[in-house]
C-alpha cells in the first residue's frame, strides 16, 4: 500500500479490504465552469433555464446559473479517482447508489471537491463491494453541494 500526497493506491482486492473504515482524504478543487453546465445540458437534453440562461438565472432564486445536480454527482468519480487508485484488478464498475441529497446549489464559477471514507469493503462473487461516504464541498459554502453513499464493484 502507498500513500502518497493526495491519494492511496493499493494492489489487489487483499490490499482493498485492508482500507475498510478508513478516511480516504480530499480531492484537489474543480471549477464548475458555465461551459462545463452548458456540455452536460447538451448530453442530457436537460436545458432548464436556471442552469443554461445566464442573464435570466441572475433573476433567478440562486442569482447565478446553476449546476445541474446530476451533473455534480457525476463529478463524484474523477473527483474519487484522485483518492483510491485500485491496481491489480481486472475490472472496476459502479454498482450504484444508496443514498443522495443535494444541501446546496453549485452556483456557476464555484469549486468544488471531494472528502470521502471507505465505509466498508464486502466480497461479492469473483470480487468486493465497496461503500464510499462521500460529501461533495463548495469552496466558501456553509452547506456541501452533494451528500452520498456509492457502491462500487472490483473484480480480480
């Protein structure tokens, strides 16, 4: 197991199950750029005129455009890939979710980052099931943008 200064990698599903319970740190900050909202808008056909229209989401109930919330919930694996590398696996899929709730908009030119924990670490046929707690913080903000519990799958 090596860790270094902003992120823990570790060989092998043995190493893996040795993390369970621990604190897996803190991501560096992301910009969530208008361009960024306006990409994610296009992908997902979503184009809501709080998060797209800049000049009327200045009137709006936030007084900026918005990120989606699914958009930052999606940021949750480059944000988790910067905090557990796992080696030595064949394959690497999410599972899903068990919980998410979104205390705090991501207005427009806000940072964001990742703080998370492996919870627990369980076998699965031919692999482990991870949990990852996981809060997603805005730079300056009182409340996180995201707060969630994601599965994810490791095979040998």
């Amino acid at each position: 197991m090596k860790d270094g200064s902003m992120s823990i990698t570790v060989n092998g599903l043995d190493e893996l199950k040795k993390l369970a319970g621990s604190d897996l740190g803190t991501s560096e900050w992301i910009e969530v750029t208008q361009e960024r909202i306006d990409t994610f808008a296009d992908a997902t056909g979503d184009h809501q005129w709080i998060h797209v229209d800049p000049e009327k989401a200045k009137q709006g109930p936030f007084g900026a455009p918005i990120a989606h919330g699914y958009l930052t919930l999606s940021l949750f694996i480059p944000l988790f890939t910067e905090l557990l590398d796992v080696q030595g696996v064949t394959t690497k899929v999410n599972y899903g979710l068990n919980k998410v709730r979104f205390p705090s908009p991501v207005k427009v030119g806000s940072r964001i980052r990742l703080t998370a924990k492996l919870a627990e670490v369980e076998e699965v046929p031919g692999g482990v099931q991870i949990t990852v707690d996981g809060a997603i913080e805005i730079e300056g903000g009182g409340k996180p943008a995201a707060v969630l519990q994601s599965l994810s799958r490791f095979y040998a």
